[in-house]
C-alpha cells in the first residue's frame, strides 16, 4: 500500500514569496500528480510527472524517483494561489490512487 | 475546452434511501474513476472503472456502491442503502490512458444523509 504524506500541512505567505511543498510516497510508482483543490471544492490536475522536472507557468513540480519524492514550487506567489495542494500516487499495476491530506496555502497580499 | 460534469451539485437524502450520482466523462477518455471526501478529510479512492467493467476498488466501495455506464456517455454511482457516514463530496474524474495520465476532475457532488 502506497502511503503519501505531504508538508507542511499549512504555509502562510506573504505576495511574492517563493513557495515549496514537499510530497513523499513510500513505494515505487508509475506518476505522480499534483492536485490543487480550490477553496470551493473544485479539483484541478496540475502535473502529472513521472521523472525530471515539469514547469507551467509560475509552478514548477520536480520529482526524484530514487529518493520517492516530489516538490512543488510556486514562483512569485499571488493571492489567488491560496488554495489547498494535494499530490496523488498509484502503485505500480494498479489503478487507485492514494492521495496525500493536502497542504492549505495562504497568500496574503 | 471539454470538462467533466456532474450532476447534482448537492444531494439531500434520508439514511437508507438510494442514491445516483451521475457524471458525463470526457468523450474520448477510456478510464473512469470515483472519489469521494469526507468534510475536512483527504480524497480517497473508491473505484476505477475501464472496459466497461471494474479495474480496482478500495476498501470502502462494499457491496451497497456500485457503477455503471448505462450508455456511452454517462458513468453512474449508486449507493444503495446511505448511512450518515456516507455525507461526502463525491468527485468523478476520467483520464485517457489510466492512472498514469492527467485526470480531468469533475466539479463534484456534495451528499448530505439525514
């Protein structure tokens, strides 16, 4: 069983700072996926990444297989980047993804 | 730009009533999936489903859920008998080529059991 565990739980932050959210996971996987959950309840696919580093915009997610760990990083924050991430793992051959309690950002202009 | 939706936004129903969540998938996606969070909690997966059949269950998707898709557009979950512990945001998502592919999330349908 894939076990994710996120940190921090909360950040706090002001406007423009740079922001990092850690991801680890405990076996191999195939992908790994950051979510962001707006305050709503709406749930976005931000990456999908399974080596290296993505980059879209002012998010970048980095991740390293050996170590079984991912970041997140948000360049020059905003407050509308207040929201909750989540990063989601598989097991290898299998379909159920196993999702980390998320960490609530909060930008603060 | 094509989305998942899901249909209701809000449910409201007695303990021990029937429910049906409903959710269109995006068209050419192959892979359906339910996921449900409890307020306050972590998303948890209920149940994958590819081929017309399931591909994975957790542990919670016992014998009072089950899933179907009645024709080619629609991808339903149905709990039989709703416990009060069955109140959650159940989200539907759909990926093209399994869980190693983005998945599209639907907005999500809050249930409240009374």
């Amino acid at each position: 069983k894939n076990e994710v565990e996120q940190s921090p739980q909360n950040l706090t932050a002001q406007e423009g700072e740079f922001i990092t959210i850690n991801c680890s996971y405990s076996v191999g996987i195939s992908a790994l996926h950051w979510l962001q959950q707006h305050p709503g309840g709406g749930i976005v696919s931000l990456f999908m990444l399974s080596s290296g580093k993505k980059k879209h915009g002012r998010l970048i997610a980095t991740i390293n297989i050996q170590e079984k760990h991912s970041s997140l990083h948000i360049t020059a924050s905003h407050p509308r980047d207040s929201a909750v991430y989540i990063c989601a793992g598989p097991n290898f051959g299998n379909e159920k993804l196993t999702f980390g309690t998320g960490t609530r950002l909060t930008i603060i202009p | 730009e094509p989305e998942v939706t899901q249909t209701p936004s809000h449910q409201v129903t007695q303990m021990g009533q029937e429910v049906i969540l409903r959710c269109v998938p995006i068209s050419n996606h192959l892979y359906f999936y339910w996921y449900r969070q409890i307020l306050g909690q972590k998303v948890e997966f209920l149940v994958s489903f590819y081929n017309n059949e399931i591909s994975e269950k957790s542990e919670i998707f016992d014998d009072q859920f089950s899933v179907e898709r009645p024709d080619g557009s629609n991808f339903t979950l149905k709990i039989r008998s709703t416990k009060l512990e069955d109140s959650a945001m159940y989200f539907c998502a759909s990926s093209g080529s399994g869980v190693s592919d983005e998945q599209f999330f639907g907005p999500g349908t809050r249930l409240t059991v009374l």
